[in-house]
C-alpha cells in the first residue's frame, strides 16, 4: 500500500456506561463481528482493539467494558480498570450513551473524561428507535451544554444509520502518522481468545440474568490436526446449581451452546472446528484475585 502524505493513524477509543452498544457500533465499523455482544449489560469484560484500514488512514478503535461507579468484586473491579486505562494515552474519545436516557452513571463517565485534552465526540446510539426525530434536539442541546464536543452523531449502531458519517469525522481528527498494523490486521487477539468469547456470549444469550455473570470460559487445547481445528474448552461456574443449570437437562444447554459457537469459529477462523467443553466449579474465582489471573484477566 503507497501511503498519501497526509496518511493518518492514531487510537479511538468507545467510553460509555454498560450495555448502550460499544461492541455493537465496534462490529458495524469494522464489518465483522470481533466483539461478542448481548442484550445483557458488562457482556464485554476486556478491552480489545479492533483495526480499521484504508488508502487514507489506519483507525485503531479500543473496545472498553462498560463503566461501573462503585464495582464490588474483583472482577467488576478488573472490569473497570480495563475501561479507565483505555481512555489514557488515545488520539480520540467516543463517548457514547443511548439516546434520550441519561442517568448517573452517564455522568459518572462524563467526569472522567471532561478534562483530556483529546477532542470527545457524543455519540447517541439507538436513534433509530426514536419515532419523533424532532424530540431528539432538545436533548442534544442538554448534553452538549455539559462539555465541548468535537462532532455530536445520533447513530443506529445496529443498522448502520449515521455511522459513515462518524468514521469520517473520526479521520479528520486523527495526527498525520504510519500505519502502526498491518493492513490486513483486524485486531491485537488471538484465535484462542475469540474461541472462548463465543462460548460466552452463546452461555450469556440463554441463560438467565444471574448465571452469565458467575461464569468464565477457558481453552485447555487448541490445535489443528487433519485440516479440523480441534477445540477443548471449560466453562467454571461456582457452584454446582450452576453448573446444572449451565449444563442443561440431558446436556441440552449445553450442546446447544456448543453448536452455535462452533458456527462462528468456522467463520472466524475459516476451516472446520471440532469443539469439546466441559463445565466445573471453582468457588467465588470473580472476587478472587489469583483465580481471575488464572483465567487471563490481567492488566
């Protein structure tokens, strides 16, 4: 790829409070789905990037867990310092909330970030529910009076209304730099990390509201053998009503979650996928610092 003179690059960073569609908008942006997402809030527990090439620049966007005000256990904890050192040391900020809702935590997030010296832009998501385009102003204008914004984009982060519009104030904002990836890198994760990503987000989709948040997903062996990529994976739970629950009766929860994962494996990763899990117990690992370093979260 020959680089124009003015060829920009620099890191974007999605800051918001849960569940107002960070990974959504991130996976639209992108055109591939590299961020598991639910209707459930803290889906997204790391942060990931997710890279965004052409002719003209190199958009580094940083994925971030929703932000939480008072986090109790260690994983939430986890969870929010992954958010807070993501909007450090980055090029620009989306701060994004839903539009027509405005609460304490979308303060919360306000206060973090009103002072960087980074330009900030507003983004309302779900603007494509607001039957009334007209009543969307007066809220605007309420917002933007709290700060300076650098662009101010209602969006539809699920069917891609306004969403052109916003990468392209994204570029202008950006410094004059090279690529710091290569063009045809999508993203700082590996496969093993996204393997165990989907079997999480098809747990979180058919379990309840408790159950999503008590579990984590592990992969034991990753390796290719005959042209099949054969995947052992274990899901930890605390306790053993959990695990039931997890597992399904007759192992249906279970199998069906393994189904739906290993689809977008092969989609992802391009070749067939042989997927194997297991579910087990480890009492209280969410508020238990050595055993979130055991299951990868670490800063």
């Amino acid at each position: 790829m020959v680089l124009s003179p003015d060829y920009r690059c620099g890191y974007v960073t999605i800051i918001g409070r849960p569940n107002v569609g960070k990974s959504t908008l991130l996976n639209r942006i992108l055109g591939q789905k590299i961020s598991i997402t639910s209707r459930k809030p803290q889906t997204t527990r790391w942060h990931l990037l997710g890279i965004k090439t052409d002719d003209k620049s190199q958009v580094i966007y940083v994925d971030t867990p929703g932000l939480q005000k008072s986090p109790q256990r260690a994983i939430n904890r986890y969870m929010n310092r992954e958010a807070v050192n993501s909007i450090a040391h980055v090029d620009v900020l989306i701060f994004m909330i839903e539009i027509m809702v405005w609460n304490e935590l979308d303060s919360y997030v306000l206060d973090l970030i009103c002072n960087k010296s980074v330009p900030v832009i507003l983004v309302l998501n779900k603007a494509d529910k607001l039957k009334d385009k007209r009543a969307m102003l007066p809220f605007i204008d309420e917002i933007s009076s709290r700060m300076s914004f650098a662009g101010v984009f209602p969006v539809s982060a699920t069917k891609g209304d306004n969403v052109d519009e916003l990468q392209e104030t994204i570029k202008t904002l950006l410094p004059i730099a090279h690529p710091l990836f290569p063009e045809n890198q999508l993203t700082d994760r590996n496969e093993r990390f996204f393997a165990a990503e989907f079997i999480r987000e098809k747990l979180t989709g058919k379990l309840g509201d408790e159950i999503p948040y008590r579990l984590a997903v592990t992969i034991d062996q990753f390796r290719h053998r005959d042209k099949v990529l054969h995947i052992y994976a274990t899901i930890w739970v605390e306790r053993q009503g959990q695990k039931k629950i997890v597992i399904g009766e007759n192992g249906k929860i279970l199998k069906s979650v393994g189904e739906q994962a290993r689809k977008d494996m092969e989609s992802m990763f391009g070749c067939k996928v042989f997927l194997q899990t297991w579910v087990r117990i480890k009492r209280r690992w969410d508020d238990n610092e050595q055993a979130l370093k055991q299951f990868g979260y670490e800063n």
